[in-house]
C-alpha cells in the first residue's frame, strides 16, 4: 500500500510537536465515495459505522443498501440524502450498477448479519470494489480463505473492524512492545466480558440477543464469534505475537439458551509465551469488558476499554505509570490516531472512526501511486479475519474433545 | 423556543428503552446552514467546533471567513468544499451578501479571539441571523449586555461554547439536583485548574500563550476568563443557582508573566450555599483539570471532565454508587445527550456536538413553528455569558480591594 | 466451637450501630498463651505473624523456638521477653515440655518452611494443644490428611493461615453471596499473580526465592502451592462452593528457574459454575495480585487486595456501588471484622490479626464451655488446608496430562 | 534529640534493601513505660491511641486515668492489665505518684476532651514526664504558648498527634519536596472535608457530635479546631512552607447548629506560594476527606487518605506515576515508616504507631546520650501545636472581619 508524502509527514510531525491537533491529516481535501450494506433503521451498529465514516469527513455516502426490504432501504437512504438513481433494491444491483458508474463508489462497508458476509464481500471484489466487513468475517472459515484468496488476487483493499485496534492508547501499547520496552513478551490475560445477555433476553423479542443466540445466524460459537474475535485480535495486535494453540471450555449458563454464552481458553501463542482469554456475554453487571494485560521480561502493561484514554505502564521497578493521549512524547502511530489535547477525552466513534480514515488514507494514497508506509494504515485486513475464524474452530474443536489443545493457525496463502 | 413533535419524542422513549442509540433523533434529514467566523488553519478551537457541528450531521457549511488574511481564509474554505462565490473576503461582507440570499447561512459560529466576539456577533443579529459564540462572551461587561438586549429584541437564538455542560453525565447531575435527590444544596467545590502554562511559553513563541498572556487580548483576566467562566458555568448549570457574591485571589505565578494566571475565589450562592474555585493554568502536571462536587442535605455529586462517562453520587448513608452514561434510568437529558450503549465510551467532541446539535434542534423546531420544550435544549445562551462577563468583572474588583466580598450578579432584563 | 455470650453480642451489636469501634469484643481481659515454631531474625513472615497475633492484645507470647539453630533461636526468643526456662533448644523440647505446665502454652503457631509443618502439627496435637499452621499444610496430600484425622479425633482447634480471608470486605463478600444478594453464582474469576520473581533472583542469593524455587522445599509445585492455594480458599471462601475440577497449565517462565512460575487454570465448581484462576511470581509489575471477582444471576462482586476497603458490587442494572468499610449496614461479620470508623483505612495487618483473634475467641469460648456459633469464628480450617493440598496435586496431575479434567476433590472423613 | 546508633542504620539499610520488614527497627528489645489520660470505656480514639502504641511492641502501658469517675476509670485499668496500686482516681495523683517511683511512667499520653488538655500537659511536664497530647493543643493560643515554653524550659519531649503525618507516603511527598523534586512549591490545595456531622446528630445525643458542637468543649472554632488543623499541619509537613495569611469565611450550614461546620480558607504562605483549605464536616457522603495537593514548578503530588498506599506524581511532561509503599527507591523516611512489603496495605493504625514509634525511639535515644538525627523523628511537635492554634485564631479573627487577609504566624520563642 502506498504512503503518504514526505510533505504530509513533516506537517504532521511539526502539528504533534505542539501538540495540536493534526488539522491537515485529519481533514483532507479529497473523498472517498462510499457505500453500504446492512445497517439500516434500529440497527446500532449501521449509526455507529455512520459516524466513524463522517467523524474525519473523509467520507462521501454515495450509495446503500440498508434492510432486506428494498422498500424500507430507500426510504432510509433517503434520509442518508442518497441521490434517488443509487438508491438500489439489493445489494447485487448495488454492485452491477456501481461498478459500471465513472464515479462509482470506491468502497462498500458491510454491516449484515455474519452469515451473509462473504457473498457480499466476494461479489463487491469481483466488481474491484474495496471492502470494509464486519467482524467475524464469515461463519465459515473456508469461506474467509476464499476471500483472502480473492483479496490477494485483486490487491484489493480489505479492512475488517477489529474496531478497538483504532483507539490510540491501543496502538501506542503496540508500539512499546514492539520497540522492546516490555522485552520479550512471557504472558497475555485478555478478557471480553460483557454481562449484556445475562439474562434470557432472546426469550423476550430483544432482537440483537435473538440474532446472537439463534446458532444459523451466529456461527459455530456465538460467544467466541462475537467477543472472543476482539480479544483474538487485541492481543495479536498489541503483542505482534501469533495464538498457536488454544485449550477451550465453552458453557452454556443462562438456562434456556441454546448458544455458548461464556468462554474460559487458554492461550499458547507463536514465542512461547502463555495466556488465557475470557469472554462472556454473561458477566452480569459489566456493560462491555474488553481489557487486555499484557507482560514482558521487562514490565508490563494494562489497558482497559471503557477508560480508554489510559494505559497502566508497570515497569519491574513498581513505579506504575499512567499514560494518556495526546503527548508529543508517545508513539507516532498513537499521536496520528488521536485528535485532541491531553486531558481532553476521546472515545469509541474515536477509535472506529480511525479504522475508517486509515482505510481513506490507504485508498487515497493508492490513487495517488503511493508506496505503502507500515506505520501509517493500521487497520485490520482479511488476513486477521481468517485468523479470528480459525480461532473460532479451534476453540470448538478443543471444547468437543473435552478441552483439548488445539492448533489456531492456518496457513494464509 | 419551540418542541419536538410528540412523535419525535415517542420514538426518542421507544429507542431509548431499549438502550439503543437514538437514531431517528441524532440525524435528522434537514440541515441547518452553517457559517464560521475564525478557527483557520492551525486553530484547534476551529477544528473542534467543526467536528463538533459535523458529528450529528445536522450542519450544512456553507460559508466562512476563516482568517483575517482573505487569500489565506478563502484557500483555507475551498478545502472544506465551501462553495467560491461563498468564500468572502471579510466577516462583514460575509454578513451582509448571506443575509441577501435566500439560502443564506442560518447561524453564525464565532470562533475568533475575545475581543472582537462583540463586534462580530452584533452584526450578525442585526441581520437576523442566529449566533453560536465562544465564551468568554466579550471582553467588557457593557458589550455583553447589548448583545443580550438584541438578542431579546430580535428573538434570535444566541448559544454560548460552555461545551463542558454538554456531557451526558454533567445533565444528569443537573437532573438529580433538580429532582432533589440530593435535597437542598449547600456546598459547591469547582475547579478548572490546568497545568498548560506553568512555564513561560509566551516567551518561547507558543501562538495560544501569547493570545492568553497578553493583557489587550486575553481582557481583564486572563484565567478567569479563560477558565474560571468554565467553572462559573459548570456550577450554575449543575445547581441551578447563581454565585452571588465572590471573593478573590488571583496571582501571577510564573516569573515574568503579565496577566493573572492562577485565581482562588469563594463563593456564595443565591440560596445561601458557600463554595470555592479554583482555576488556574499553572497547576503543573495537570492537563484540563475541570471538575465540580456538589454538596446537598441528603448526598453529594462528583464529575471529572477526564473520566466523563462517570458521575460519583455519595448518598449520605455511604453506598457510593458510579454512574455511567447509557442506561434508560438515566434522565431524558442525560439518554437524549448520548449516542452509545453503556460501556462504550464518549468523549470530549461528543460533548461539544450536544451543544451544536441542541441549538440545531432550536432551530429546526423554530421553522417549524414548534413551541419551547425546556428539557429539550440545554444549550448555554447569551444570558449565561452575560453572567460569566459579569464574574470576570467581580473576581477582578474582589481581588483589586484584597479579597472583598463583591456582587457577582447582574440584572438580566 | 463455642459461641459468645448473649451479652457479648448484645454489646457487639450496640456499638456496631453507631459505627463505634468494638472495644469490648476486640480488646478482652483474658489472654491465650501462644508458643511460636519459626519465623525467627530476618523472617518476614514471623514478624507479621507476630503483629498479628500482638494487634488485638488476644496473646501472651509465652514460649517459642523460632530458628534450628538453638543459641539463635534463644538469642531472638530474649528479645520477644520470653522467660529464659522456656527458650526451648527444639521444638519437641517445646511441645513436651509445655504439655507438662499448668501454664503451658494454648496454642502454637507454625512459620516454618512447608516440609516441615507435617511434624510440628502432628507433634503438637498429639500433646494436646491447638494449633495455627501456615499454609499450604503440607507437602504431600497423605500428610494433610493424617492431620485432619488427628484433628478430629482429638477435636482441638486447628486454623489454617490463609490470611486474606480475614479482610472486612472480604468477609462481607462472602455473606452477600450467602444472602443470595447476587442469585445463583456462574463464574469465578480469581487471580493471585504477583511479578516478584521476574527475574532469577534465586541466582543472587535472595533467600525467600531460594526456598521458593527449590523443588524439594516448595513442594510439587511452587506457583500453585505458594499463590494458587490462596486464590484457591478465596474462590472457596466468597462463594461457599468447592472446586471440583481443574485444567491446569504449569509453565516455567523465566529461563534457568528450576519450578514452576506461573499457573493457568480453568476451573469447574460444585455447582456448575465456571471459572479461571492465573497464579504466577512472573507477573512484572505486579506486586501482589490477588484479585477475585464473582458473576452470580443478580449481579457480581469484585475485591482486590491492594484495595482491601473496598468491595464493587456491580448490579445487573449498571447502577456500580463501591463499598467500604466501617458502616453499620455491613454484615455482622464483617462490622466484627473491622476496627475503625468508615474512611479510616485498614490494611494486611488488621487482616491477619482477624484470624488470630477469631480463633483466640474460639479458645477462650471452648474454655467457657459456650457452644459454636458459626457466624462467629471465620478463619480457615484443616479442611481447607487439606482441600488446598488436594488442589495443588490435582493442578499438577492435570498439567501433565495436558490440562486434561482432573477431580480436585477428597473426601474430608 | 538522640540519633540512633550507626549499627542500627546499618541493619535497617541492609534489610530496606531487601524490601524486607525492618524488624530489628520495629521490635526493639526495651519498653517505654506508658501512662494515659482520657479514652476510657466507649472512646473510639483511646481504643486508637492504645492500638498506635502496642502495634510496634514499643511501650507497656502501666497506668492510667480513663474517665473522670474513678471507679469506672479503675475499672477500666483492670482490663488493660495495670497493676492495682497504679489505678489513680486522679490524673493529678497520677502525676505526684508516679513522678515519686523509680519506675515511674516515662510519658503520658493525653486524650481526653480539647478543653482540658492545657492543665494537664502543665501538670506532666512539671513533673518531667515526656508528653504525647491530642489535637487542637489547647483551646487557647496563650495556653498552648505556655506549654511551648514550659517544654523549652524542660527539654522534655512533647508529641503533637497530628496521625495522618505518620503515613510513609506522606512522609515521601515531604522528602520530594524538600529534595527539590517539584522545584518551587507555588500551590497547596488541601481539604480535610467530611460528612460525618451532615445531619443535626447533636439533637439524636449522639456523643462525639455533642462534644464538638457546644462552643464551650469544641473552642473558637469546631470545624478549624477539628479538622481545619489537620489540613494545616498536613499542608506545614509535606512542603515545609509556613501558612502566614489566610482569609476564611466559616459557615454554620446545619440548621440548628451552634458552631461553625465548614470552613473556606484561602491561604498565603510563606515563600509567596498560594493556596485554599476546605474543612468541613457536613460534606454529605464524604467519610473523612483529607487530600492534599501541591504543586510546583516541576511537578506535583497528590495523597489522599482513603488510598494511602499512594502518592500520584505528576511531573510537568504528562507521565503520571503512582508511587507505592514498600520499594527500596523510596525515601529513608518513608521506608521507615512501613513494616511491609509492597502490595500489602498499611492503614491508620500503622500510621498513628508511627507517631508512637519515633516517638518511643526520641525517648530511647535521649535515654541512651545520642544525639538527634533530624530523619529519624518525623512526629509533631509543640511547635505545630501553637501554630495550629494561631492558625484558629487566625480564621476566625479573619472570618469576623468579613474575609480580611489575617496573620497567621506566632513567634515560637
């Protein structure tokens, strides 16, 4: 992928130095032109991909289609102020009629239920649309492969939303442990504990809980498809490091469910370090519960998703550190992820919002003939989607045979 | 001011039962025309006010004078796509030609140092145009006054940035006092006390401290202006009382510095409650430091601007509870001021967006002949800086005669 | 066990309504004679048992042989006013010696490393007199067993120094689980990981490191014996459940050590319930570590011993409640495990005193010939040394089956 | 005063080194003989007083006048094991009597009402007994001058229990501070507000709230008297500044009250630094509220009771850290202070035996000919008691005065 100019990067760097808010990178002359699948009326996840397309006005919302009912979806696009000719009846259409356009949409975001993903992805490929999909993927991990396949076959641009990896104490944990300030990494505790469906929601219409509990729709582990991909990809990404094997114990608590709605595994990752992940959506009284702790030869570090302008440094000698936001002294890669002042809080449109702007940037770079620049697009890809549907497998298959450990690699070419 | 529609509201209820984001009412299908007077290149003030009108995707930006320097103004709105013909050469000209067309801006935002707020916001009104101001309102007391008295003549609508009393959980604070949870308020500690010049950056060349350290620009006092209006509003806003009388101590820390940089000011409430400021910008270490505990007969409130998702309520019986934002017990104003589940945090522009989209909400119920609905719009208006002019003036006279109690009101009519 | 006196608690009660300290209960006129095996110059731990058992003014320290050495151990017995005719050379010496005063000790406390406390307690109960004893108990499950057997045949007081069950909060975690305040409990997440030995410290001679990284003093497994049976009796303690199986992950961390120093382990509890618990010495950065949070139906609970005064009740309703110390609203047993007015910290010490003093209270009620009031006397007994042993073997088995499911379980007859 | 030998210093180095619990230094083999006035039967703070001096196994307690009713006081000295020939009816006959025998007591310590305090410190120092006396001193400013100058005359030791000083991470800022750590001290903020008297508690006859709110028992003013000199003392001990000036406004908010319950104090030190003091204790939902901040040009420190473990250091750049108890990297002072490891919390019991501690070791020194050594004995003294007692003086002289700025220094010759 294509970087950016060194003009960019000195303005950037002159803005960080002082502390401002980078201005120029944040709010670029140019737009992206995008469309959209899912998400329509009551969806909360359309509105929050909504705001993350608009917080950097990198965004223009050319086209979409929101609900399965063709008449519902123009109703909705229309008050997205989508012109009325784009305004399509399904998602095929979308594609055909876009990909014949001179300013047809650039890229399609995909916010549907898990088990339609992959034929909207593959389809939106094959017209060479970049595609931004929720996560997980798929509900099949042959069916993410076939997309990373297709992904390297077109060099396309995919970004998945691993939505936490955007928020800038994130990637600042990243970044100190790749510089080696931790030393070499020895254990990872990751949990994803939300106590939303501690009780049986899906017994009283509550459509999120039915659509997460119904097992066609949620995959082979709701429980693990929904949280546990965040946990696998926040501790992949803040460690650099691989989960080689996995040993699972997947439970059923609230009775009546017909889903997993918990998960104990532990962790064996690619350098020998050990760990272990929680993920439930039955920690009653916890509203979300993504925290990763992560510890080197050296110290270690702790970040919490609902304080997410902090990250605890505890080095060996006990004096604990709290490091914010906005600093001139923190990584480049967290500085460019942020927008604000020290002691002026960011939050989670924040955090999405820079997946979507990375994801603006890569495009906009490509169309300029740019080379890429690692530093600058953090976003996830396909390759780590493939990797959270494995991660999938293998926890199932370990729980099955009673807790077993089982490899979560897979080949990505 | 005029209200929401009964079936705006219903479906606000509905939504947020469910703790679901409020679609419907956070991105309306009509827009407000938008234009800005300041924040150019290299302002952070002006990129916070325009992510902060774009977030709820209420604003049209149609024009904007955005630098003194035309070309350097006009350059500066062509990259945010304003068209040519209204990228004008100065606010007055910008004034008068958008008064003449019938798409013409709707509100004015004025983001331009303090002493040339008057001047500005004077024109506009008089051409009928609604105005969104930053605080401090003016730089002397009189000019205040007279915009109060246009405002009332015209009936235009006038919002002043106290941004801070847009968080979720600083209306929710405002709702329980008022609901008497806490019984009759009778303590009231409030600080804004930032460490952002503890060293004499006025002679390094720091843009921001030159404007706040010289006497001319910053008026009569620099911190009390600059922070202790913060704190002022923040106070009334949360108690619903007026700071009668103050007593002051304001001092200039810093070796070399001109103006005023720390103030220590008791106050009295108009109920007969006491209090304490504290601002300052030489509370070294620290990085906003805005924070409000506000003491009844039956418990006590605590909210800090760096953890803006928690209210800490202190009932008298010791059972501290944390409060956070997205839970449909939560107040109408607290629920109607939030975009995420629980769990999920908000920040700062978010903050700033509620004050945006309030006076947006103002507007659009005024076309259409809606009459006020008091909980609806929280926005800080012209009164309140008025007020906030009016505490400047009495902290300043306090501390010229070593500490007086002196009269912090003003008559509004 | 005997109860107190309904006088005694009518006082208790009295006082504990005013948030009073419990003068009466916590300072008595009558002492137990205590005799001391180990713990002597330079000992850490000897100390805190000595503060312990000195805090509450329960004990007179009669006798002891406090190191192998006998003119070592009767030099350190002259500093602590030990009579010289009972600075015993061993402490067979001790046993038999004291077994024939009138005043001969009541107790005899045990602070040895763990391979010899077998013999100390054997000795002991077979001359009749009770015993406090370090844990984990034993070093071999059969040990452990013998004990409790000789315990029960002789029905003499046997207490087991898992010392953090002694916190206020703690104890009040426990009894809202007993009053059914959370529901049915689901999950168990405990952690007992401290970084104290992240590095080789054994290899420069640290003493404590020494004894806890040499297999044949540490016991079959280091982390598991030293950290895990802690988090073991706090899992057990709080929720009144059993662990009844485990999958455990043993690793060796740190390049060159010789044990184990660090432990994954799913948990299976009695109920149904599922858990983890993650103990470890490598943890950098950590200085301590306990932690254990508790998901029931209603609502969950977490405690962390580094803020011991505080006890987060998280309801499913998202209303968080921090809960402190000192207030009459609290648990009887945990108002009697409390010394001071709310907002006065109490810290390890008063902890560890709470399980000298329960179990002085039992021996002064057995002399009074008063019945057993199980609210009464919390301190962790034989049983629960036992079940902790079981534990460890039951970690080790399972580890080197690949964390297959292993019972945890042993029959207490 | 004495220093203690360089052997001692030698074994503490060596141990602290080890972050191993000083024991030699906390278990000295000598006692000081110990006698008390006031905390009988029902007092909460002579249960404290007894628990601060047996923590370190530094005093016998050999006598003692409990309450004014003689028989109820002897009554009381049977509990606490003091032989009968040493149960006076008097604290005067306690003086005469024990001044007369060899092994007569060596201080006494005094706790019984404000008003009282005078006489009989008078009375002990003319017999040569070191005093430890509660604070406010006297309730006169010309009283506590005279046993200033009675205590010079005598040289005999003289402790003030100003308890929070005790706490090791107090003791640290106060080294942070006077190493230059935070360079110039420019700002104190400093609070001792409870809610403990929120409500008219003297009407329900409840004990404490009588006490210190009839003018006659409490002094000139309660809230100053009570808490306002802890803030004094705590914001004297940790910058070593003096506070030369105040402007108070105190405040009677309870309905019904007699005396002041919150005082608002701005402050003028002596190096020009500036500050504010709140004390109260109608801060509903506080439950003791002391916390201190200071602020220099390089950095700042916070320490707050309720967490006293910590001291948060926040330097100029952003890197806060959270500085613990029981590293080797501490202050000596600090250091000295603690008795365990890091991780494992002391409290206020800890710190109050602090005060008894150095004090026991000022008496054992002087007792041996060494000289003082200006680390080793932190406790307050006479000295903080007169300015403590000025320093009421002071508010409420500046309170009646409408808020005038008021003197609040004394010459301490």
């Amino acid at each position: 992928m294509p970087t950016q100019s060194e003009q960019e990067k000195e303005t950037r760097r002159e803005l960080l130095e002082g502390n401002i808010m980078p201005e120029t990178t944040k709010q670029p002359k140019r737009k992206v032109r995008l469309g959209i699948v899912g998400g329509g009326p009551g969806s909360n996840i359309g509105e929050a991909h909504r705001y993350a397309a608009r917080l950097d006005n990198r965004y223009a919302l050319v086209t979409g289609v929101f609900a399965s009912d063709a008449e519902r979806s123009q109703s909705f696009a229309a008050t997205l102020d989508i012109a009325p000719e784009r305004r399509y009846s399904s998602w095929q259409e979308m594609a055909e009629r876009e990909a014949q356009r001179a300013d047809g949409l650039d890229v399609v975001s995909i916010m549907t239920p898990n088990n339609s993903h992959y034929a909207i992805a593959k389809t939106f490929l094959e017209h060479g649309i970049d595609v931004i999909c929720d996560k997980p993927l798929t509900t099949e991990l042959e069916q993410a492969l076939e997309l990373l396949r297709l992904q390297r076959q077109t060099g396309l641009i995919f970004g998945v939303t691993y939505c936490y990896s955007g928020y800038p104490m994130v990637r600042q944990a990243r970044e100190m442990v790749r510089s080696g300030e931790l030393g070499e990494i020895r254990l990872v505790q990751v949990e994803h504990a939300s106590g939303w469906a501690s009780t049986l929601l899906e017994a009283e219409g509550h459509k999120q809980a039915l659509w997460r509990t119904t097992p066609s729709i949620a995959g082979k582990s709701s429980v693990v498809g929904d949280l546990g991909t965040h946990a696998h990809h926040m501790a992949r990404f803040v460690t650099g490091l691989e989960i080689s094997e996995v040993s699972a114990e997947l439970s059923s608590i609230v009775p009546g469910r017909q889903v997993d709605d918990n998960a104990h595994i532990k962790l064996r990752f690619s350098n020998g370090a050990r760990g272990m992940m929680w993920a439930s959506m039955v920690a009653t009284g916890h509203w979300h519960g993504l925290r990763i702790r992560v510890y080197g030869e050296k110290g270690s570090l702790e970040w919490v998703q609902e304080q997410p302008n902090e990250l605890v440094l505890r080095p060996a000698d006990g004096r604990q550190q709290i490091l914010t936001r906005g600093f001139n002294w923190l990584s480049p890669a967290a500085q460019r992820a942020s927008r604000l002042w020290p002691g002026h809080p960011e939050g989670y449109l924040e955090a999405f919002a820079n997946l979507y702007t990375d994801i603006a940037d890569a495009i906009l770079a490509r169309r300029d003939g740019l080379e890429a620049d690692a530093l600058a697009y953090l976003f996830p890809t396909v390759e780590d989607g493939v990797l959270g549907m494995k991660f999938i497998d293998a926890a199932v298959a370990s729980h099955q045979q009673n807790g077993q450990w089982t490899d979560a690699l897979v080949a990505l070419i």
